[in-house]
C-alpha cells in the first residue's frame, strides 16, 4: 500500500530536523513491555526502561537541556502530552 500524503510529509518533517537542535525527543513504547526514549531521525533509542515514567522523566530532561520539545506517546503510540522547552 502506498503512503499518503500525510505520511509522507510527516517523514520528510522529521529528516529535515534530524541530526538538528530542533529535534525533538519521544518517550516511546519498546520491545514488548519496555519503554524507550527516541531522539528524532534516530534509529537508536538514546535510553531504554522498564518504566514509563522513567522515560517520561529523561524525555522531558534531555528536552529541557537541549531547548526542544518532549513527547510523550501512550501504548498504542499515540502522543498523549507534549512538553515545549524551546527558548
């Protein structure tokens, strides 16, 4: 099935900040019951727990010291709190 349009400007928004100050950090579901936090156009997740709120927490901190945005993504992966610490 091909992408759409959404999709596909989505990942291009997400390249373009890749690598940048402008990219943002997601705490997000991984492996089977595990959580992760994901620097944007990062394969690699920067940290990986058994707590969500303890990647919550190191989401919302790795944000706030590089001036970004935090994400924070519920099961399903849907983002369910965003958190701006842009200056």
């Amino acid at each position: 099935m091909a992408e759409n349009k959404n999709d596909m400007e989505r990942e291009e928004y997400f390249k373009d900040r890749a690598g940048t100050d402008e990219a943002r950090f997601h705490a997000v579901p991984h492996d089977e019951e595990g959580w992760a936090v994901k620097k944007e156009g990062q394969d690699d997740p920067e940290l990986t727990t058994g707590s969500k709120s303890e990647a919550v927490n190191e989401a919302k901190r790795m944000a706030e010291e590089a001036g970004t945005m935090a994400y924070i993504h519920d099961e399903d992966g849907k983002i369910e709190d965003q958190f701006n610490y842009s200056n």
